[in-house]
C-alpha cells in the first residue's frame, strides 16, 4: 500500500487520524484544455476550480482514519474495475452546492457498476455515503449563484484508464487533491 502518511493542520485542527478522501478519474491533458475553454467563457463573479483540480468524482467518503483508508484501498483492490465511456454534455447549476458543472448521465453499465460498488465499500466501512443517484460531472466553478447560458462547448466524452483515491485537503495556495493510490481499469 502506497499512500501518503503525513498530518494536516488547517484552521488550527489537526487530522492526524484522518484524512478527507475521494475516488475519482483525473483527465488528460486535452481534456484539461476542453474544461479550461469552458470556464474562460464563465461568469467573473464564480471561483473557477483551478486545472490542477479536474476530475470526475466517483464516490466522495468524508473523513476516513488511516486504517479505514487501509481497508478501503484492500476493497477496491478487490472491486471489479472495468472500462466504461461517458458523455458530458450539459452545464449545469446545482443550487445548494453553488457549483457549475459539466454532466452527463451515467448509461454505460460498467460506470453504474463501479459506481455501485463504491457505494456498497462505503456503507460496509462506515464512511459517508450519497444520498442521490450517481451523477457523472466535472465541477467547473465554486461560488455560482445561477445557471448560465450561451457557453460554447463540445460534449467531453471521457474513457479513463485508471481509478483514483484522492485526499482533499486545504493547501497554502488553496484546495489541493494529491492521489493517494491508483487502480488500472481493466
């Protein structure tokens, strides 16, 4: 097992037990530019999310200690992880996370399984779990207030190769998500 083991104190609270953590797909650096051509075309008033924070989430977890994250990985290790495709080809606002995003919806059988699966890890784990149907999106920008209109966009279609457990955690320069471990999509 291969992850970080290192303390972050932020706001004066130190989560030396835990870590905020994620499963999810990085992009490619095309990908990036595509997503980045999106938010120069976004409102000024939003916070975009910067490019090195890209990505399309699986199953956010919450905190989760050093031995769940340990047992965590040991279940995805043992999760099937196939390929799958998906098309996002919607903007979208979400009101009560103030976001904007770039969604699709999740048809391809082998997403909804792996998305499934994560779900199912983090019910047996203890550790947060969604409320809602599994929703693929890229969140563009923070901070949004309203939907927008007249953006110019192509569909992004992603076929990823690898699973990501990201943490998330409040960096000098803002938001950072290092990847704690990878799993190849098979």
């Amino acid at each position: 097992m291969w992850y970080r083991l290192m303390t972050n104190c932020t706001r004066n609270i130190c989560t030396a037990a835990g870590k905020r953590v994620f499963l999810g797909f990085a992009l490619t650096t095309e990908q990036t530019k595509q997503i980045e051509a999106i938010q120069s075309q976004l409102p000024e008033n939003v916070r975009l999310v910067p490019s090195q924070n890209l990505h399309m989430t699986l199953a956010f977890f919450g905190y989760a200690s050093n031995e769940t994250i340990d047992a965590l990985i040991n279940n995805i290790d043992a999760m099937s992880k196939p390929h799958f495709t998906v098309h996002l080809d919607c903007i979208a606002h979400w009101k009560k996370p103030k976001i904007l995003c770039l969604k699709g919806t999740a048809s391809d059988p082998n997403l909804l399984s792996i998305a499934n699966d994560s779900q199912t890890i983090a019910q047996k784990l203890k550790l947060h779990q969604s409320e809602y149907h599994y929703n693929p999106h890229i969140t563009l920008s923070r901070k949004a207030k309203e939907a927008v209109d007249g953006i110019c966009y192509t569909a992004l279609t992603l076929q990823p190769n690898a699973l990501h457990l990201f943490e998330s955690f409040a960096g000098k320069d803002g938001v950072e998500y290092p990847i704690l471990h990878s799993w190849h999509l098979t």
